[in-house]
C-alpha cells in the first residue's frame, strides 16, 4: 500500500503533480516528500504545500513507498544508479521524456519495480493526460494502486513503447500550443475592445468545452466546425481565412517538427 509518495526532483512537473494529489486529497500533504539539489528552494516549494522536504535523494527513496523520479532526462542515470540499493522493493515512476521501460529496468536492476510514464503540466487542475508504457514490472496489484493515483491528475492511458514519442508530443507539448491559441484570441478580443482579462476567460471557457464536447460524444472534430458554420454565416469567414493562412499545415507542422528533433 502507497502511504507515502516521493518525488526525486522538483521542478514543474513534480510541483504540478503534486498540486493536482493535494487538490484531489489522495493523500495528507505530510505523505508528499521531496529532494532536490536547492535546499533552499526545495524548502520554500514544500513549506507553502505542507510537504516534507528531504536532505537528499537517499532520505527520500528510504522513506517513500512510491518514488516519481522528476529529474531531468539526461541527469536520470547518475541520480538513480547510486540509489540502487535504497530502491529494492520499491515502486519507481519515471516521468523522464525519452526514457523506456527496458532502458530504465536495465539500470534499476531486477530488485527495483518500475513503469515509465509521461504527464502534462495539466495534472496540476486535475485535467492532464498520463500516458504510460504498457511495459512494466509492477505487480498487478501494483499497477492498480499507481493508476489509481494517477488517475486523480486527469486521463490515463497505456500504450505500446512505440506509440509514447508521438502521443508525448501532443499532450506535452499541446498545452503550449493551445496556450498560443488561447493568447491569440484575447488578443484578437482586446483589439475589439473587450477587457483582456475576460477576453482570456471566453476563450479558456470556449476551448474547455469545446474539448469536453469532443470528448463526451466523440464527435468528429470536422463535424464540430461544420456545426458551427451556418451558409455564408460569420464562423465559415474565420475558417476560410485560418485556411488561407494555413492554420492547419501550421500545427502539423509544428508536431512534426518536434518528432524529427
């Protein structure tokens, strides 16, 4: 049983994940621990969530139940390897980009129980996405308790090693995206002459549900815009012009981009 959690880093990722468990009250926020290589602002981060800080990365894996590790993908191998030892028997839970099941049970060793997956910064509302390698070592009962918890940040999904590059892409790196979109917008009402603060909340509220729509009936996104495009109405102007401008090659383009990085 999960009694404590703790997170090896804690940057945004952690600090967002461990928003979106204390948001949902998985668990007292004295069962969140967290080390990190800033004493000073691991302190800081911790004190105002409750958490418990640890003095370094082994305190933390000989206290915790369930480690995440949070560290930055090229810096995993020289945290975890000397931590070996102090993880046998524990639940490890990567969230480093990059990072397969085999490449991290090679350097875990057989001891280390472990699965890998992939948060967007969205788990801080509640409202993420957690993708996770289908792959792992976790006993099922395991596998239940961690998916459980995980759960609390947003939708979870498991798929193949092969499919977590591109799905990583779209939900990682989405919210930047949409937040691009969302900046347009306001702006576009504020050139209108709405106050830009409610400028930005229609249009949050607007992609928000457009999601959700989306989501609870699995409707078609083109069936969604052609919905809203009455003949020679105003929306099928915004959708001719976004295509003139190539709106759509434009986010292709984009995801593209990031997976031949």
């Amino acid at each position: 049983m999960v009694r404590t959690i703790g997170f090896l880093g804690f940057g945004n990722m952690a600090q967002a994940m461990a928003d979106g468990l204390l948001r949902a009250q998985a668990l007292p926020a004295g069962q969140l621990l967290a080390s990190a290589h800033h004493w000073e602002r691991l302190q800081a981060n911790t004190q105002r969530r409750g958490m418990v800080p640890c003095r370094d990365n082994r305190e933390l894996a000989q206290k915790s139940d369930l480690i995440i590790a949070a560290v930055k993908p090229y810096l995993l191998e020289e945290v975890l390897a000397p931590l070996r030892e102090d993880l046998r028997g524990k639940v490890v839970v990567s969230v480093a980009a990059g990072w397969s099941f085999a490449r991290l049970s090679q350097l875990l060793g057989e001891g280390v129980r472990c699965l890998c997956a992939m948060p967007n910064t969205p788990v801080s509302v509640g409202e993420g996405v957690i993708l996770l390698e289908q792959d792992h070592s976790l006993t099922p009962g395991e596998y239940e308790e961690v998916t459980g918890l995980l759960a609390h940040l947003g939708t979870v999904e498991a798929l193949p090693a092969g499919q977590m590059g591109i799905a990583g892409t779209l939900s990682g790196c989405g919210p930047a995206y949409a937040a691009m979109f969302l900046e347009a917008l306001g702006d576009a009402g504020v050139l209108h002459g709405l106050p830009r603060a409610l400028s930005y909340r229609l249009a949050s509220q607007m992609l928000a549900g457009a999601g959700k729509l989306q989501l609870e009936t699995g409707a078609h996104p083109g069936a969604m815009k052609d919905a809203v495009c009455s003949p020679g109405g105003t929306t099928i102007v915004g959708v001719a012009e976004l295509e003139r401008k190539g709106f759509r090659g434009a986010v292709i383009d984009a995801i593209d981009a990031v997976q031949k990085k």
